[in-house]
C-alpha cells in the first residue's frame, strides 16, 4: 500500500469517527443560493456581516473602504459599519484573541475572506454550501454550544443567527443500514421555536449574507467579467488581422 | 525624401558598428529570417512557439508576483499565515491588477502544461525525435522534468491546504527509498514537517534554481533545432533537395512565413487564455483548487488529497502500484526481458541484462518468497535468522511503496527513451501501419484513464483500471521495439506533401 493511501485511509477513519455523533455520514444535499450583486442585496449582506459574523471571525483580506464599491460612502461605513477600527482603510480584523477563542471553541474563528470560494466541492458551489449551512443549524445539548448542524456535523460555531431564524430541533429516523443494523438517520429540521424572522424572510436575509461573502471573495468580479469581453473583442480583431496577413504572406508559398 | 534616406543611412551605419562587434545580422539570418523551415506545418505545429509564450508570460508575471509575494509560513494579525495573506489579501486586492498577473500565472501554469504535452504528442505522431534529433528530444525531456519541478515547488508558495499537503505527501515519497529515505526527505523539507523552512527554500528553487536551468535548456533545445532543421508531418528531410544557393526546395523561411503564421495561433490560443482568465480562472477547480483557498493548516488533513490534474497521470501509477500488482509487473518485465534476450543472440552484454534485470526485480519485489504470497524461504529453512542490512529485510525484498515511486518517476523517464525505442522505417504517423496507430490510440487513452482516476479518491474500480492502464502504457514503450518493426509502412515521398 502506497503512503498516500495509508494517508487517505486515516484520514477517512478520522472522519468516520468524527461523524459518529448523532447524525451519521449521509448524502448532503446542498440547496442553491440565490446569489445577487446588486447593491441593495450586497449592503444588507454586509449590515448582517458586520453585526453578527465579525464579533468573531475577521475578513482579513477585506478593507473598510471596499464597502464603497457596493455603493455606501465613507461616512456611512464609518457611521454604521467600523465598530473596532479607526480609518477606513483598515482590515476587517477581530478584536478578539485567537488564544480565548480556541479556548472557547474548541478552534479559532477562521477568517472568511475568501470562505465562499474555498467551500466549493463536487457538492456544489461555495454559496451553495453557506447558505444550506447557515440554514441547517439545530439544537443538540451534547455539544459544548448547544448547536449542532447537518452540513457541518459537530461545528465548533454557535448558531450566530439563531435570533432571527428561531430554534430548529431535529427529527430522526430508524434506517437500516444494508447488514441489518438500524442506524439514526436524519430525517428533517422542525422549526420548534420561531425568531424575529418568518422562514421566507429568514431565508432571503442569509441568501443576502451568502452574496455578500460571494462577493468578498473577489470584490469585482463583474469588472473581471466586464473587462474580460472587452479583451476578448480585442484579440479577435487580432486574430482577424492576423489570419487575414497570413493569407497574404502565403499567397507566394507553392 | 532626403531625411528619410539619411534616417536609414544612419540606421545601416549603427548596425554595421554592432555588426563588427557583436554577430547581430547574423544570429538574425541564421535563426530567423534564413532558417528554413519545411512550408507544410500543419496545426500541431504551433505548439512549441506557444511554448515559449507560455514561458515568457510566466517569467514576466513571476517576477511582478514576486514584488509582493512574502514567503513566510508565521500567522499574521488575523491569524492568516503570512504567505497565504500576501496572495489572497495583498496580490488579490491591494496590488492595482494583481489579480489578472496572478490569475495568469496560475493560469499560465496549466496552460504551459496542456500546451507541452501536445508539443510531446506532435513529436510522437511524426517522429520528430527520430535521428538526428534525439538532443532535441532529450533536451525537452530536461524542460518537462524542470516544468514539472517548477509546478511543484510554485504549488506551495500560496500556502493553501492542497499546497501544504500535496508538498506532504510528495516529500514524504522520498521516505520510500531504502535505508537513508527517513534522512533524505527531512533534508528535501529542512525540518520534520513542511514549515517556513520547506516554504523558503521551494520559493528558492521556483524563482531562481530552476528558472535558470529551464532558460538553458530551452536555449539549447533550439540550437540544436536549428543544428539540423525541424521535422514536417511527412517525416522526410527537406535538406535532401536543395536549389542552387543550398536552399532546401520545401523550405521557406521562419520570417516573415511562420512568424506570420504563429501570430495569427498565438491570437487564437490568446483567446482562449483569455476566456479563462476573467471567466473562469479556478478552471472548474483544476486550475486553481478549492480546497486552496483555506489557509494551510498542519492539523487538519484534507479528506482527499488530489495533485493538480497535469500529475494526476503518473499520480494514478504511483498509487496502482500495490503489493498485489507487483507480480503481473514482473511478469511484464519478465516477457520484455525474454522478447530481448531473443532478439539479441550476438550480444553476450544484453543476454547478461536480460537475465539479470528479472532476477533483480524478482528480488526486489518479492525477496525469497514465491511472488510474495509465502513467506521467504529463508524462514522455512532457517527460522530464526534474520537477513536485516540497514533496515532492508534481504528475505523480503523492498517495500511496494518505493516501486511505486519509481513507478511514478520511470514512468516520466520513458519518453526519453523513444529515439531508441522507435525502429519503424518511417517517421511519421502518415506513412506508418495499423499496429504503431492502434498503440498510440491505446497509449492515449490509457493517459487519459490514468489522468482521470488520478483526480478521484481510491476506489476498488479505479484501482483495477489504474493497474491495466499502468500496464498498456509501459507496454506502449516496451514493447515498441517490436511492434514498429513488425507495422506494415506506407512508401514515404521523396519531398514532402503540400496542397
């Protein structure tokens, strides 16, 4: 056996005993996310960034300023957005200490600049995973938090956005597991007790949150698409005049 | 009129004072504009010109990447390694275009890859490595071996998970090799894990080591192209039939004819560049690797480590290489061995090799016992006794682990050995038979089998179509020797075909 597969056989024991909690491994099943970049969107995603993601996890790679792209001025992100920075150009860093946090989790709060790219898989893509999992929190007292969820099983994270979306408890079901053993499986999510939010408005709020991280993972990305066209145009009149110099050139070779 | 004759006269003048003292004129008439190149290259031609753009967008990117780049595996305020913050956070947003010169050098590395590896299928399909150009050849082995070094070394620079631990299990391969691997791969990461150490100097080696060698050898892939004339897709030599003035009758020259025609490739293959680089520069996840977008981290292994898909080839051999494949391995080295030793009665040199070589692999693969599925010998007649030197069990044989890393590294070798492999009368596929045909379509499709699975996690089907496809692949060189003799050759013109 090759040192890779003595590797990747660890590893997959280590997640299979990772996954022995309540919730076996099962097919994961990733809703699509309604990912919008228009500017309304994008500033709501960000107010809910900046209230309930940045307590604890930093965007390091995201400055202030940038917010001035989604169409908010400096004076309204200064106003409404900097809690623990001075000038604008500053990082999206917490002020919280990586030493308390892992303390407190069990891990430090990864930094989620570029967290919606790195979270695509054969799954689906990176939003696609943040929003199911933002939504898939339930109540699960055999965690240190309180919280468990479906995509992420035994998640260091609390439910950050529980006050909006309510408690949500989950329901099993008895599956056989093909040798005859019955094993737990989960069967749903049950809303047991409702937040500030209805499900359809909670839903919409995160699909927001989930745009606003897609974005940060490259501020501009429609400039790149933009841009890329006008470099497409360009380089096939290139590739026209060239063929058509080519031709001329050629005439003489026989 | 007068100013323009003088602009010139003094223009003539400056190049004959450079012409006195360096051969200016004559490098450009002997490489360029008087090198005569056969008029009937066809698509597959345009490889090795795209090639050196390839080359040249990667060199002039790298060294504008490395202005801001930080080698320097620390965490930074944030808690962001040091090294993943100075792409992600500096390249990425604060450098003005520093994602278009980082996308197309990551770009640029898959590109230069697709881009060799249809240059290698040109020279496969019209014999261009055939005499007199087996330097040509081996010198492009030299460049694929060092590309291949440059990918790596370059993976880990942005300091991702798949960085971290594709450069783990890589080094780790070295352990494999008997008695000093444990020494020789802590010496390759300069410390017991991949660390700051590790990043540092494989930031030495992709910006300055192999850069180096990379320009000599394509330096002297070229003179020794220009030496003796490119091949043309009819595989005949155009230096046979010369005018009056010792040109070649089917030669035109690379200025302005191909100049002219690169262009219009180079616009093409540009297009295509393009497109990928604002609309898709992950590649799909092949290009740039999801899983590299979280900073690398020492303590998490990634539930599937997978090389970027231009290894994935030979990645798929290494890990076909199992202790249960070793025996139809040596069978096969067994039957070439058998194939030689008849084909070779005055040569008392290689009948020695052929009964040698399987004896040794015998050895090594399965020690004193039959095909390893027993134990050794040695312990039925002298339980008790061990034959242990340095940490090798002599009884045993050596580890399937390190076969397969010579797996992984013979089977990039073998295309070295092709000039010397081929015995086909003719050169190119047009003029060749059904048998060289249908082994370079089985050849490439077990590549692109291998390739496949390379990317995929380990699965019992995988495993099994690896193996066979290990197997059609090392045929396709090994028993090459016979199969080009045997093909039935189409008659070969006397200068080449051209509409």
């Amino acid at each position: 056996m090759s040192l890779l597969n003595k590797t990747l056989s660890v590893a997959l024991l280590m997640l299979a005993l990772v996954g022995q909690g309540v919730v076996q491994a099962q097919e994961i099943k990733l809703d699509k996310a309604p990912v919008k970049f228009d500017n309304a969107t994008l500033q709501q995603g960000a107010k809910l960034f900046v209230n309930y993601c940045l307590n604890c996890h930093s965007a390091s790679a995201l400055r202030y300023n940038t917010l001035t792209q989604i169409g908010l001025t400096e004076q309204q992100i200064m106003d409404n957005l900097m809690f623990t920075a001075d000038k604008s150009g500053e990082q999206m860093i917490v002020a919280l200490r990586r030493d308390d946090a892992r303390k407190w989790f069990g891990v430090a709060p990864p930094d989620l600049s570029v967290v919606a790219r790195a979270r695509a898989s054969e799954l689906g893509s990176g939003p696609d995973w943040l929003y199911t999992y933002l939504r898939s929190f339930y109540r699960d007292d055999s965690r240190p938090t309180g919280w468990n969820n479906v995509v992420f099983p035994n998640v260091g994270m609390p439910h950050a956005l529980w006050s909006l979306q309510g408690v949500q408890e989950a329901r099993f079901a008895e599956v056989d597991d093909g040798t005859g053993k019955k094993v737990q499986h989960l069967a749903g999510l049950e809303l047991t007790q409702p937040g500030q939010l209805s499900k359809q408005e909670y839903d919409e709020q995160v699909a927001s949150l989930v745009s606003f991280l897609t974005w940060m993972g490259e501020p501009g990305q429609e400039t790149r698409h933009a841009l890329g066209w006008v470099v497409l145009a360009v380089l096939s009149v290139l590739a026209i005049f060239s063929y058509l110099l080519k031709r001329a050139f050629w005439k003489d070779v026989h | 009129m007068n100013c323009c004759k003088t602009v010139t006269d003094k223009a003539q003048q400056a190049l004959a004072w450079v012409d006195e003292r360096f051969p200016l004129s004559f490098l450009w008439k002997s490489h360029v504009s008087e090198y005569y190149a056969p008029k009937n290259f066809n698509f597959w031609y345009l490889f090795g010109s795209l090639a050196l753009l390839v080359l040249v967008i990667q060199i002039v990117t790298g060294i504008f990447l490395v202005m801001n780049y930080k080698p320097d595996a620390s965490l930074n305020l944030a808690g962001v390694p040091v090294a993943f913050a100075s792409v992600e956070s500096t390249i990425m947003r604060d450098v003005w275009g520093g994602k278009y010169i980082r996308y197309m050098h990551s770009t640029g590395a898959s590109a230069f890859f697709i881009v060799v590896y249809l240059h290698m299928f040109r020279g496969m399909l019209y014999g261009s490595y055939r005499k007199p150009r087996e330097l040509i050849w081996l010198f492009g082995m030299g460049i694929f071996l060092c590309l291949m070094g440059e990918a790596f070394f370059g993976y880990l620079l942005p300091w991702g998970q798949m960085s971290f631990w594709g450069a783990q299990v890589i080094v780790n391969l070295f352990s494999a090799v008997p008695v000093i691997g444990g020494q020789l791969s802590e010496f390759i990461r300069g410390d017991f894990v991949v660390s700051d150490a590790t990043l540092n100097r494989f930031f030495a080696f992709h910006v300055i080591a192999i850069p180096l060698v990379l320009l000599g050898l394509v330096t002297s892939h070229l003179i020794a192209l220009h030496e003796v004339g490119s091949n043309n897709p009819d595989g005949v030599e155009i230096k046979k039939h010369k005018d009056a003035n010792g040109i070649p009758l089917d030669g035109i020259p690379f200025y302005p004819y191909h100049v002219i025609k690169d262009v219009f490739g180079v616009s093409i293959f540009l297009i295509v560049f393009a497109a990928v680089i604002f609309f898709a520069p992950e590649g799909g996840g092949y290009f740039l690797e999801f899983n590299n977008f979280f900073p690398a981290d020492a303590l998490k292994t990634p539930p599937h480590i997978a090389p970027v898909w231009y290894f994935t080839p030979y990645y798929s051999m290494l890990r076909a290489t199992t202790s249960d494949f070793l025996p139809f391995l040596w069978a096969f080295i067994a039957l070439i061995s058998v194939l030689t030793w008849r084909g070779a009665a005055s040569c008392r040199f290689v009948r020695g090799l052929c009964v040698l070589v399987p004896l040794a692999a015998y050895w090594g693969f399965f020690g004193l016992s039959a095909f390893g599925l027993t134990v050794p010998l040695t312990a039925l007649l002298l339980p008790g006794v061990k034959f242990t030197v340095l940490g090798v069990d002599l009884a045993r044989g050596l580890d399937a682990k390190f076969w397969g890393v010579v797996m992984m590294g013979g089977s990039v070798m073998l295309f070295a050995l092709l000039p010397w492999l081929d015995r086909s009368p003719v050169k190119s596929i047009r003029y060749k038979g059904v048998l060289v045909k249908t082994a370079l379509v089985i050849f490439v499709v077990a590549f692109l089998i291998l390739g496949y699975f390379g990317t995929q996690p380990p699965s019992p089907v995988g495993n099994i179509l690896s193996q066979i496809c290990t197997i059609l692949y090392l045929s396709f060189f090994g028993l090459m020797p016979w199969y080009s003799r045997l093909d039935k050759t189409k008659p070969v013109p006397e200068r080449l075909t051209w509409k």
